[in-house]
C-alpha cells in the first residue's frame, strides 16, 4: 500500500487539488471516486475527467483508461496519502472536538491565528472520515498552521482521525449530550473525545483546557502540557461583561470587546480563541479586533432583524447541553414578549424521549410569551404543558406562522440540521 502510495502521492503533486464531487469544478484535480451506500462514485469518474480532472482513483476494475488510477479501496487510499503528506509537514496542526461549539471556536480560532499566520482551516462541515483527509490534503507550502476540526457519533472516530492528522496541538470544546444514539451516555461521549487528548499525551503535544469544566479537568489531571484559559489565575483569563444580546467582555489587556455573538456559551468560545491566540504569540489588539470583528454565519448564533422582530437563529444543530444553554440564556435577555420556535434533538437514541421531555419542563419554567415545537420527537416536550403550540411536521408549523403572523417580538430558532429550522425566518 505505503509504495502504491507514494506514487500516487507524486501524481496528487502535480495537482495539490483534490476532489471527491465530480458536480464541483474539476480544474486539474485529483479526483477520488468514492462509494457510497447508495451510489458507486466509480459512475462518475470519466464525468469529473471531462470536467477537467487530471486523474481520476478508482477502484472499480472494469473501468479502465489512460487518466484511471486503480486501487483496492478509494476511501483507505484518500486516507493513506493524507497520512503521507501529513508526515511530510513540519508546521502546527491544532485538532479540535467537543459536543458542542466546535465550528465557531474553530472560526473564531482561525480569525485570531490568521492576524499573524498563513492557516489552512477545515472548511464548514468538513470534519469527518472523509473531511479530515480532504481537508490536510489541502495544506500546501505557504500554509504555516492548520486547525483540523474532527467530529465524531461513534466511539474509535476521534481515535481514527488523529491517526492520520497526527495533531501537535488540540482542544476539546465541551462535553455533552450529542449523538447518544451512537456513543450510549455521556461516559461514551466523553471516552470518545478523550481520544484526542490521549493522542497527544502519546505524542508530547499540547492542549488547551477550559478550567471551568468539571469533565475536562478530569480528562487532563495526568496530562502534563496543557494551555489553561477562563478562570482566574490561568495562561489566558478574561472577563465577562455581558452575555446578551451579544456577548460584551474584558480581555486580559483590560480592553473592552464587543462581539457579534449571543451567549455565555460563546464567551467560553472566545476564550479558547484568545488562550491560543496568546499561546501562538498573536498581539493581544489583533485578537481583540479578530474576535470582534467575526460575524456568524451559517444559521449558527446569528441575530437577524425581520421587520419588526429579532431573531436568534441558531438552527444549524441542537443535543440537549446546547439547547439548555440556548433557552436558559434566551430567558435572560432583554426585550418582550419573547418566543421560541424548537425543533427535535436528533441522534438521542433511547434517550430522545426523557431528553426531550426535560426540555419541555425548562420550558414550563421559563416566562416565554409563546412555544412552538415541531417534529416528531418533540411531541414529548409538549405533552409536559398543553400551553405549548406543537406541530409534528415543520409544513403545519410554516402554515401557522402565515396565518396567525409573529409580530413585535424577540424569537429564539433553535433545531437539529435535519428539521431545517431556518426556512421560517422567510414567515416572521
């Protein structure tokens, strides 16, 4: 494998671009031909050929040509050869996971290292078996630092991505209660995400722990490089302000930054960015300003004026820790009357029933003016309370909001990706 490798590596030289959707532009790539439960990416190979692709890997044998590099499997192959131009880097690869949080803080961490570094950052979503791969083979000559995120629903995956990142440098967010359908409990949860920190203890890197997390401080006790941020008294310390609308702090220059983002949780974020900002040697003002200046995207911790109301969309995903957090915080804001709009918690497993019926009772408990609930899991949240407006199917809840419309109010949209939350922002 390893000399089939690195051949292939001299042909991924000649493009340093490398695709997997034969629909994306093809100038010059090379494209792995990927297969899929329900699809066989070896169909599409001569597809991305014509679309400009310099080669095409597959590992299909009937499927032969002068451009065709065949190989036993496409997916171990993509992986190998970014094992090998991994080994090949001598620049800083900070890894990042937790249950919660993990893409913004990798913006906001990439915003605070790109004032003073050329950084190669994972690019949306791209964080898992697939992403991971793609997203190192994205590194190239000019790129002095690369901040991988890894998402994970299964115990091992953590494990697996270190093994061909090889991170030097790593952060873990948070722990909570995400994808249980996969990892069992939170124990799981935790076992998993500690495959980072176990990675690096074995390869004398190191991390970046927030001091206020009970779970992470367990995690790190017998690790002896780690980076300490958010309390007092640790590497890199700041204080909060003000939480909401948007998070106001004082970082340790003692400068007052205002950011665009909502929320306690996010300060906890910011936090991270800065401690690492300050550990890779970034000047406090450019950290300051780099954490000031990012604005949300993506339908994730955004604040959007619509007529005559604000919005908190945060409709990219949802588990039960960040919806707590998300309703409590909300609660806590200024302006009246306020509403939430609440999509399932997917991915729970067995726990889908009593998670949601918790949040159903912090509902109960909070003086929201209106609750609506939609999808099939949140029925529980709705039987704690016939108050509460429940629709199973998103299309009922878009025509209730056209007939009875939401005005002169602060609304909270929060949901797992699958609802598709954010579509209503259009009816409010």
């Amino acid at each position: 494998m390893m000399e089939h490798v690195a051949s292939l590596y001299q042909k991924y030289l000649e493009c340093r671009k490398v695709s997997t959707d034969s629909r994306a532009e093809q100038d010059n790539t090379l494209f792995f031909a990927l297969d899929g439960p329900n699809f066989k990416g070896s169909q599409f190979a001569q597809a991305a050929l014509d679309k400009g692709a310099r080669y095409a890997v597959v590992q299909d044998p009937t499927i032969t040509g002068p451009n065709i590099i065949q190989v036993e499997n496409t997916l171990n192959t993509l992986q190998a050869l970014a094992l090998h131009h991994r080994l090949l880097l001598r620049i800083p690869v900070l890894g990042i996971t937790g249950s919660n949080g993990k893409t913004t803080t990798k913006e906001l961490i990439n915003a605070v290292l790109s004032k003073k570094f050329n950084v190669l950052c994972t690019k949306g979503n791209l964080n898992n078996h697939i992403g991971v791969p793609l997203t190192l083979l994205g590194i190239q000559p000019e790129h002095e630092l690369a901040i991988i995120e890894m998402g994970a629903n299964h115990p091992g995956d953590i494990a697996e991505l270190c093994a061909y990142a090889l991170p030097t440098h790593g952060l873990i967010t948070n722990i909570g209660k995400a994808h249980l359908e996969g990892f069992g409990n939170l124990e799981g949860v935790a076992r998993t995400k500690s495959e980072l920190y176990l990675h690096l203890d074995k390869a004398n890197g190191t991390v970046f722990v927030n001091t206020s997390n009970e779970h992470l401080m367990r995690m790190v006790r017998r690790l002896e490089k780690k980076v300490t941020y958010y309390q007092p008294g640790n590497d890199y310390t700041g204080e909060l302000l003000q939480a909401a609308p948007q998070v106001m702090y004082r970082a340790a220059d003692g400068k007052e930054v205002h950011t665009h983002l909502m929320g306690s949780y996010n300060f906890e974020n910011m936090m991270a960015a800065a401690c690492i900002g300050q550990y890779f040697g970034v000047p406090h003002s450019d950290i300051n300003s780099a954490i000031a200046g990012y604005v949300p995207t993506n339908n994730r911790s955004q604040v959007v004026q619509k007529d005559t109301n604000t919005i908190l969309l945060d409709a990219y995903n949802a588990n039960p820790s960040s919806m707590a957090l998300s309703v409590a915080n909300f609660a806590q804001m200024a302006g009246e009357p306020k509403v939430v709009i609440l999509g399932d918690m997917l991915e729970l497993g067995q726990e889908s029933e009593a998670e949601h019926r918790l949040l159903g009772k912090q509902l109960d408990q909070l003086p929201f003016a209106q609750v609506f609930l939609c999808g099939k899991e949140m029925r529980y949240a709705a039987e704690v309370n016939p108050g509460f407006r429940y629709f199973a199917e998103k299309s009922a809840l878009e025509q209730w909001l056209t007939d009875h419309p939401v005005r002169n109010s602060h609304l909270l949209i929060k949901g797992s990706r699958g609802i598709g939350l954010e579509t209503l922002v259009a009816l409010l």
